[in-house]
C-alpha cells in the first residue's frame, strides 16, 4: 500500500537521492553546499515550506534546501522536482556555467509557470492550480544571473494571509464558509460572484509577454489575471488595468500575440457563443474589437481556446469540440474534463477574419482536435498571382484525445513517472481554403514517431510569426515517459525530426532566441530550463541550427516544470 510520509517524518530523514549527484537532506536548514556552485549576489528569506500549520523559521541562505513535504513522495517514491513545489519566495545568483554563452546573446529569458501547489494541509490537484512561480535567466556578456521569484497575484496574496484557497483556479474550488444556518440563497451568491468574475483567480501562472512599449505582463486565462511584473527583480508591479469594456467577459486566451506595434487576442464569450478578436495598440491599454465570430455548434458553450494564430493579414479562430461547460465552471468537484465538456457530435471548426475588416473570409468544419497551443500560420498563394488561396495552420495536436487534461493531474504526474502513459501527440497541419469551401483538412504534418509521439510546448523563431516557416522547437518525448521529456527540433519541410534527452529530465518549453543580424531561420539559441530526477535543474542553450549543447548552468536547487517564456533584449 503506498505510504506517506509526513511532513514531520521527513524533516529529519536524510534523502540520498543519487550516488553521483545531489545528496539532499530532509532538515529545514541545511544544503549539501559542496554542490552549490552558484555566487549569490543578495541573501534572501526563506518563507514557511507550507506557508501554514507548522510556522518555521524565516532564515537567510543561499538557496533553497530540499522539501519536507508530504507532496513530494508518492507510493515512498520520491517525486520528481519538476512537480515539487518551490521551497521558497524567491532567490537569487549567479550561476556557474560550463561551455560557452555567445556574446550577442544579451538579455533575459524569463519563464511562467505554477511552482507552488499547496496552501496549509490542501494539496492542489492539478498542474494548472500551481501559483504562478517566474524564473529568470539574465545573460549578461558570457555571464547568467539567475533567479526565481513567486507572483504576488491577489490569489496567492489571500492564500498566504488566510492559509487556504480563497479563488477559484482551474479545478480547485475554494470552500463555502462553514455557517450555523444553511442559507438558502448561497448558491445564487455563488453563481453571481462566478460571472462576474470575483470569486475567479487571478493567478497569472501561464503565459508572460513583453509589450511592444517594453511593459512585462504575466498572464492566464481570466482576464483579471493580467499582471505586470518587473523582468530584473521579478517583484509584482500590479495588475494591468484595461482601459475598456470588454473586462466584462472575465476569461481570456492565455496567449495574445504580441509583436513590437500591437498585441492580439480573443475574448470567448459564454453567454452568447463566440469570440471576440480584439486588438490593443503598443503604448495603450485599450483593447477595441476588430470583429465577432458566433460559434457555428449549436452547443451551449463556445470551445476552449487557450491559444489561436494569425497570418499577415488574418486571424485564425479554434473553435474547438473541447467546450467550455457553465454547468462544469459552477460545479465545485471536477470532472475529468474540468470545466469543460467534449462534444464533437457539434462538429470542430476553423474561422477566419480579415484583420483590417474584421470580416469573416471563412469558416470550415475540420475533422474533431485537441489542441492548446497554436505554433503558427500562414498564407500560401496556390495559383502565384499574389491572392492568398488557402491558410496553413499548424499545432501540437492531441489526437482529438482530451485525456491529456486528467494526465496533468498532479497524482498522475508524481505516481507515474517512467510509466509510458503519456497519451499521443503530433503536429496537426490545418488547410484552410479561402474559397468559400465547407471543410478544411486536418492532417499529420511529421510523422509522429520521430518526435517520440509527444508534441507541445512549442516556440519558433519569432521573424517568422504569422510568415511560411520551417522550424518548430517543441517538447517531444523518448519513451517510456508520463511526460514530455525530450527536446524536438523539426523541420517542416523536410520532415525531419532532432531530439536532445538526458535520462530522467523534464525540460521545459525550448524557447528560440534568433542571433541579431541572422539570415537563416534556425540561427540562434534555444533555452530551456530542466528538471532533474535527481532533485536538481539546470538551464540549457542548444544551439538552434545543429540542436547541440552549447552551454549548461546548474542551479543550486531544483526548480519544477515551468509553462511558458519570453526574451526582452537588453537595452
Ligand atoms: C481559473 C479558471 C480557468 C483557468 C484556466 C487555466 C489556468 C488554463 C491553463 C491552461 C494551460 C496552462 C494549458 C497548457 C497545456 C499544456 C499541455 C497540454 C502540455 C502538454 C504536454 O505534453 C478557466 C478554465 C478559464 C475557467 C475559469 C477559472
Ligand atoms: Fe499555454
């Protein structure tokens, strides 16, 4: 039967966790310094573990000693850092590099994520609950200075306070406040404070974008988790405050694309099936409605749409068979599809708008999928007379298996590690005619295989947003996995897949970093931050065009899986 140890058991049990590596120790205080190499360049607080129950001592140190938690182990096997909550608010260094960081490469990658999954006694249950934990990677002429630092969002500000969930995150419900009556207008109160977005998150922890004007935002999927954050200190500046009414709809795509003069995005709604495509201005915090798309299944709920993707001159709409459920958002227990319901018995399409008109130019049914993350799209001009015939649209395709969700399952996750679990995925390719057809086509773009059959987390090189390209950067897998735990470059055009694997990583998203001045697409660096499953992580710089090692700097704790990235050059 698995066992678990308690927190108090651990605090004084000595963990080797691998002969060559790290040795760690379940004491509150200590860390095997002898493999710390990083400089730290201020001392920082630890907070409380748990920041509940067993209040401990705030101390100074360089980093972060292993966890005594009862989340990290499962069936007395210790769980993987990469879902092991961070060990405390923030830190700072530098860190030792081994290999070589080019000197163009000047700036900082800073990275999203949840890295803190439990308040007091409640663990969460989901990857996706985690409070928003931002990393970043500072190069600096050869240098890396790095650090972490944990959002001061107003959800993880009232966990602290209060010791216990206080909003609702994506299958986390906050409790009702116990009362000697049953009041029997509760519930309605519920419903009101759900739709009008109050008792929502606004736990920032999945996407980070710099806005052309230079501003920092950490984003999710409620549209009052919008952040803005300082990318050298990483302290929390405030929300960023929409200068316009379109706040009413609460939800959002986590992932608007910004590019240097403007930022898109969409706005379901679920009152009236549909999205809103709206655009804000670089400079401005006013978003103004380009268009509006009604879905076209008679479902109640418009689909999931976490991320979409644009061309030159359109914006490509999923309206996936993957629904939000107002039934499932007012639910307090999840179900395995959360807040949402599966129904392709609707039909899955694909719609179109004009940027400039905000007119639809087309809209087509596609075979039934899954995705959550567009990687991008473009144009193609069949017949070489300058019109745009059809839209190719590419993502990381589940194979229209909503399995994935409940996969991410925090349980699943630390209990099947090395298990080879992790459903199938590959790059869906959509051919969006721009004839007036009735269908599009939704194939296989690289036969998935060559990718370890596991496809997400995707970047490319930014130049080519919206343009025909050939190189997509994304977590691929080499099996047996529970996870994506390979790095994959591919490449489009000529089908052909570069893994990088290290036994028993988790890396996260690889982020394409182009080298100024480049002329072809894979020259430059990607980045990517691993999880080790001896308890450690490191940040990693592949060079983009051979996908080989350049450089690796260690951190002196282990850090868990993080979302995703951005790149703000130095000035
Ligand atoms: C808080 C509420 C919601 C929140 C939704 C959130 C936080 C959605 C986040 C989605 C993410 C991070 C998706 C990432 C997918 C990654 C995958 C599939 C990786 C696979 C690896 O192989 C709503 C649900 C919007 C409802 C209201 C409350
Ligand atoms: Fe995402």
């Amino acid at each position: 039967m698995a066992s678990v140890i308690t927190t108090k058991a651990m605090m004084s049990h000595h963990h080797v966790l691998s002969s060559t590596r790290i040795t760690t120790l379940y004491s509150d205080t200590s860390i095997d310094n002898q493999q710390i190499k990083a400089k730290p360049q201020t001392s920082h607080r630890f907070f409380s573990r748990r920041f509940s129950g067993v209040t401990r001592a705030v101390i100074n140190s360089p980093a972060p000693s292993p966890a005594p938690e009862k989340e990290k182990v499962e069936g007395e096997r210790r769980c993987h850092v990469a879902w092991t909550s961070v060990q405390q608010e923030k830190w700072e260094g530098e860190l030792t590099v081994q290999g070589n960081i080019p000197t163009w490469l000047n700036g900082t990658y800073l990275r999203n994520g949840p890295g803190l999954w439990n308040i007091g006694d409640h663990d969460f249950r989901h990857l996706f609950d985690g409070y928003s934990t931002l990393v970043k990677l500072q190069f600096d002429d050869g240098r890396l200075f790095s650090g972490h630092h944990l959002l001061e969002s107003d959800a993880y500000k009232a966990a602290k306070k209060h010791k216990k969930l206080c909003y609702r995150e994506f299958s986390e419900t906050p409790k009702p406040a116990r009362t000697t009556f049953k009041n029997p207008f509760s519930g309605i109160g519920e419903i009101v404070r759900l739709f009008s977005g109050e008792s929502l998150t606004d736990n920032a922890n999945t996407g980070v974008v710099r806005l052309g004007d230079g501003r920092v935002m950490c984003l999710t999927e409620t549209q009052k988790g919008s952040i803005l954050v300082d990318h050298e200190t990483l302290e929390t500046i405030g929300k960023f405050e929409y200068d316009d009414v379109l706040s009413d709809h609460m939800i959002q795509s986590a992932h608007p694309i910004v590019t240097e003069t403007e930022m898109w995005t969409l706005i379901p709604d679920l009152v009236k099936p549909g999205y809103r495509v709206v655009r804000m201005e670089a400079g401005s915090n006013k978003r103004e409605v380009v268009g509006r798309v009604r879905c076209r299944a008679g479902s109640w709920g418009p689909g999931w749409v976490h991320s979409f993707a644009v061309t030159e001159n359109y914006v490509v709409i999923p309206e996936m068979p993957l629904r939000y459920s107002v039934k499932n958002l007012l639910r307090a227990e999840p179900t395995p599809l959360y807040k949402f319901e599966w129904c392709p018995q609707d039909g899955a399409f694909l719609h179109v708008m004009s940027k400039l008109t905000g007119e639809i130019v087309a809209s087509v049914e596609v075979p039934a999928y899954v995705t959550f993350h567009f990687i991008n799209a473009y144009e193609e001009d069949e017949n070489g007379d300058g019109k745009a015939t059809v839209i190719i649209a590419d993502c990381c395709e589940h194979n229209a298996d909503t399995r994935i969700l409940d996969m991410l399952r925090l349980h699943t996750l630390r209990s099947s590690h090395g298990h080879d679990v992790l459903p199938d995925a590959r790059i869906g390719r959509f051919r969006i005619p721009l004839d007036g057809s009735k269908y599009g086509k939704l194939e296989t773009a690289v036969e998935a295989d060559k990718h370890g059959r596991a496809m997400d987390m995707c970047s490319i090189n930014p130049l080519y947003l919206g343009l025909k390209y050939r190189y997509v950067y994304a977590c691929g897998a080499k099996r047996p996995c529970n996870f994506p735990n390979a790095l994959s470059k591919v490449d489009m055009v000529e089908k052909k897949v570069k893994n990088w694997h290290e036994h028993g990583i988790i890396p996260s998203e690889p982020f394409f970093v182009p080298r100024p001045g480049a002329t072809r697409e894979d020259d430059g660096v990607v980045i990517s931050i691993v999880s080790e499953e001896n308890g450690g992580s490191y940040a990693i710089l592949l060079d983009g065009s051979s996908f080989e090692e350049i450089a690796r700097a260690k951190f002196p704790y282990g850090l868990p899986y993080g979302l995703h990235g951005c790149w703000i050059p130095k000035h």
